[in-house]
C-alpha cells in the first residue's frame, strides 16, 4: 500500500475520541493521551542477525522439519513484530488483523520497511490481510504448516517503551474474547503445529494441552502438534 492511499484510509476512519491517526514525518503514527507510537521495523534489526534469530524462542517453536518455506499464518498479527522475526528466518507469512487501525500502521510499517535494504527482503515474505482470522482461516486453499496465535494479555515489563505500546493498542484492541473461536479455526485449518504465545505463568488457551512447550523468563510458547495422517 502506497503513502498516498494509507493517508487517505486513515483520513476516512472512524477512530474513538482520544485517539489521532496523523503522519510523523514520513511514518503513521497513532496518538493519544500523549503518547506517540509509530512501529519501526529496523529496531529490530539486532534480533533478525542470523546468529541471533536461532535463539528466538518464537522460532525455535515454529520451526519445521523438511519445509523449505514454511507457510506460517499469523492470526493475530497486531503490530507484525513476531511475523517480522518469522519472515526474517526464512517463513512465508499471511500477518491477519481485524482492526483496521492497527492493520494501518502495520501496512504503513511494511511501506517504509520495503524501502530499506536490509528488510525489503525479509517483508517481501509478508503479506498483510485485513479481517477476521477466523474467517480468513476458513477459507484458505490449502493448510498451513503453522499457525500462530498471540491473544494480546496486559504486558508486565519493566519497559516503559513496551508499556506506552499497549497502553495506546488497548484504545483499539481488546484482549482475546472468543478463545475458544480462534484455537478451533486454527487447529481446523489443518497445520502441521498450531504455536501459542503465553505469558509465563498463564492457563493454556482454550484449555487446549500443548504437545510441549519453548518457554523463557517472561513468556513461553506452547506448540500443539497435529496428528499426521
């Protein structure tokens, strides 16, 4: 999507009363309370280093054998942060986001990430699509060897830059309501692994037991491997 497009598209939503759609330079930035967020893909060059991108844990957990590149929908894709990491480690990935607020700024963030070189590559694997994921998994042409879910829970970090961040999605998004909704498109989809970003210490999505999980300080990662037939 071109600069000239999204500016007109954010100029025709309807956008709740505290919250501004305005372009900060050349970036879409979303204001509110004030605050400013505008997504930046190159802060996350360090992390898409080869060297680095192995330790994920994401991609440790979305990792398939004998795929040379794994198809990988992310149903809940916000601002394509987690996408980026997978694209970058060699996924082809469908980002799915149904509000169309932040599916603004994530198509602004993939424009201005097309024009750098060291990330054309990696978003030329990303394709964006606006709409109900569950809709969206129901009517794919053929399954996925993944599919990726992370319901948004309120984040507990330290980081102020990540607080300020949910704090302005939360004007737009609420948390996951129909859980049970998504993880029964997901795994009806037919992936190979279903993968479900957590918060450490949370209860399992949907009551929905994982074959394992990759799990870190903060966050874990349970994957729910299909039965192949």
């Amino acid at each position: 999507m071109e600069k000239d497009e999204i500016a007109s598209r954010a100029s025709e939503l309807e956008l709740p009363r505290s919250v501004e759609l305005r372009f900060v330079g050349d970036a879409l930035g979303l204001c509110a309370d004030g605050m400013e967020l505008v997504e930046d893909f190159r802060e996350l060059l360090p992390r898409l280093r080869q060297d680095r991108l192995g330790r994920e844990l994401l991609v440790r957990a979305a990792r398939v054998k004998g795929a040379g590149e794994p198809v990988v929908i992310d149903a809940t894709a916000g601002l394509g942060e987690d996408s980026l990491l997978l694209a970058a480690a060699g996924f082809a990935v469908t980002l799915c986001e149904n509000d169309p607020v932040i599916a603004l700024l994530l198509a602004d963030a993939l424009r201005r990430a097309a024009n750098e070189p060291q990330l054309e590559g990696i978003v030329g694997r990303m394709r964006l699509v606006e709409g109900d994921s569950v809709d969206v998994l129901g009517s794919l042409d053929r399954a996925p060897d993944v599919v990726y879910l992370d319901p948004m829970f309120p984040a507990r970090t330290k980081s102020a830059a990540v607080k300020k961040k949910f704090q302005l999605l939360h004007h737009l998004e609420a948390p996951c309501a129909d859980p049970e909704r998504l993880m029964g498109a997901a795994i009806a989809a037919g992936p190979r692994k279903v993968v479900v970003k957590r918060p450490a210490k949370a209860p399992l999505l949907a009551g929905v037991k994982p074959s394992h999980s990759v799990a870190g300080k903060a966050v874990r990662f349970d994957v729910i491997v299909a039965p192949r037939p």
